[in-house]
C-alpha cells in the first residue's frame, strides 16, 4: 500500500481588485477575475485539467517507448448560464507530433481519464469531457 501524498498547499494575497498573487511552493501566478494580469479561476481550472491529461498522456507514451517528437493541447469548457457558472461541457484536443499510433494515443488518453488524471478525477463527475486527437509527422529543423 503506498502512503498519501503531501497535501497540497497554496497561498493567495489579495492585490486589489479581483486580483490576487497566488503562491504555490516557490512558484507565483497571478489570478485575475478580470483575465488582465493573469488567468482567471476558471481558466486556471481549465489549465489544470489540460496540463494534467497532457503530463500523463506524454508520460504514457514515453514509458511505451514511442517517439513523441511534440504535444499540443487545445481545451474548450462551455459553461452554465446561472451561478455558479460550472463547466457542464470540456472539449478537449490533442496534437501528438510523431510517429505514434492511434490506438496508442486512444489507450492513453483512456488511462488518464479513467485513472490518472488526477484534476479531472476531482470535478464533478456529470460534466460532460470529449477527447480527441490527431497525430502528425514531427518536425525537422
């Protein structure tokens, strides 16, 4: 049996505004509700979710010894029209770059939604998540 995690802590101070320097371990962001210095809650939210999935879908096909020569990440989240205006629908596509398989891209990003990620394990579970992908030759320079 494995031990818990560290909890995870961070830290907020406010800057004025919707504004607040937010703090986690040595790193500083900036949450603004207005999206000027930084990106809001929901974006930052949105973030999360897709630097989850990517870390895991990039960790999984490194581990398959596949030649992952790039990944990018786009997320749509539509949300509700009355407060607290939740996500209620997630697309999410992937761009691998690289000689890999489909069925293999398709596995991973199986794993990291059903038992990875971590993020999207921690919403609520009637949010509708769409997945897809594409893979393209890698670039040469």
């Amino acid at each position: 049996m494995s031990a818990n995690p560290p909890p995870i802590v961070v830290n907020l101070t406010w800057q004025g505004d919707v504004r607040f320097e937010a703090r986690a371990d040595q790193v500083r962001l900036v949450l603004d509700g207005e999206r000027r210095a930084g990106p809001s809650p929901m974006q930052a939210l949105a973030l999360g979710l897709a630097g989850c999935m990517a870390m895991d879908v990039v960790d999984i096909l490194r581990k398959g010894r596949l030649p992952v020569a790039g990944l990018e990440v786009e997320l749509t989240g539509e949300r509700a029209a009355e407060p607290p205006r939740r996500f209620s629908r997630i697309a999410i596509r992937f761009r691998v770059a690289g000689d890999v398989p489909a069925d293999r891209v398709e596995r991973a990003l199986a794993l990291s939604r059903e038992r990875y990620c971590s993020v999207w394990h921690s919403l609520r579970p009637d949010i509708e998540l769409r997945t897809s992908f594409e893979v393209v030759a890698a670039a040469t320079h």
